[in-house]
C-alpha cells in the first residue's frame, strides 16, 4: 500500500510532464452526435437518449464554445458552456456552465477529465477523442456513503464509493 501511495504522489507531482499537451482545438472542433447510455446499478435495463456536443470556436483564442445536447421523447435539454483553457502546457482548463458553476478540467493523452460533487454525488467525466470519434463518459458514485476500510500494516484508512450510475457514448461527426 505504500509503494501504491508513492506512485501515486509521484504521478501527482509530475502531471505538468505528462500531461504536456497535444491538446489542439481544431481536432475538437465540430458537431459531434451519438445515443447516451444510461445505466443505474441493480438494472439490467438501460435509458438512451440522443446526445450531441457542439464544439467551435469563440472570438477569444483561449475559450470555446462546448454545447451538450440531450435529446429523447421526454428531454430537450441544451448546455451552452465554455472551455477555456487556463494553461495549455500542463493541460489545465475549465468548464463554465454559464451558470456561476465553474469545473476543473484537466487534459492527459487524448481526454479531458473531470471529478467533481455535487450535492453529495461525485461525479467523473471523460471526453477521450480516439480514432476520429469523442468517447463520453460520466461515472457516478454516492460520496457520502463511503465504503471504509483499514490496512492493518500501515495504519491507514481507505473509502470507497460505489458506483451507482454510468453513462457513455460514442460521438461521431
């Protein structure tokens, strides 16, 4: 568990240098649409709904304009939010819901990634652009519900939280 921790801080204190972009707008850009997953734990069944995300430029050079798209018999639902970049070279950025809600986004590889809570939800997304196409996913878990348990070798406490829902698509131009 130690040499885990180590590896952890290590990668931590080194994200500037791998996460040195590659991040190029212009390989985001466009209207890319696909069917939302909807999974909920303990179902079998699953909800889809249209989802789109509209990715363009804005007059400034550091922000763009990132829309999300939710569409079905039931939801009409549009997010117009800004990603702006707050420093390319380590790969950091927000996401401005437009709303007073600003998210920390951080680009590593070919994604950006968030985690953030949200009236006791924690929430992870991923946007990983691979093979000319946006993989999306949101993991969501209960974070006031954690699951504890205790190394007995190094006297440390770890909490789980479990995964209650899962959404993911495939966005294609």
């Amino acid at each position: 568990m130690k040499k885990l921790i180590l590896a952890v801080i290590f990668l931590c204190s080194t994200q500037s240098i791998y996460s040195q972009t590659g991040f190029n707008s212009e390989d985001w850009y466009g209207q890319w649409k696909g069917k939302l997953e909807i999974l909920k734990a303990g179902t079998p069944e699953f909800q889809d709904v249209d989802m789109e995300l509209h990715i363009s430029k804005t007059t400034s050079n550091d922000t763009l304009n990132f829309t999300i798209i939710y569409k079905s018999s039931t939801i009409n639902q549009e997010r117009k939010y800004k990603l702006i970049t707050m420093d390319a070279e380590r790969g950091l950025f927000k996401l401005d819901e437009n709303n007073g809600i600003i998210l920390d986004m951080n680009y590593f590889g070919t994604g950006l990634y968030s985690t953030f809570e949200v009236q006791g939800i924690l929430i992870t997304s991923a946007y990983i652009l691979s093979e000319g196409a946006i993989n999306f996913s949101v993991i969501s878990s209960n974070y006031q519900s954690p699951n504890e348990s205790k190394s007995k070798e190094e006297n440390m406490t770890v909490n789980s939280f479990p995964v209650y829902a899962l959404q993911k698509s495939i966005l294609k131009k």
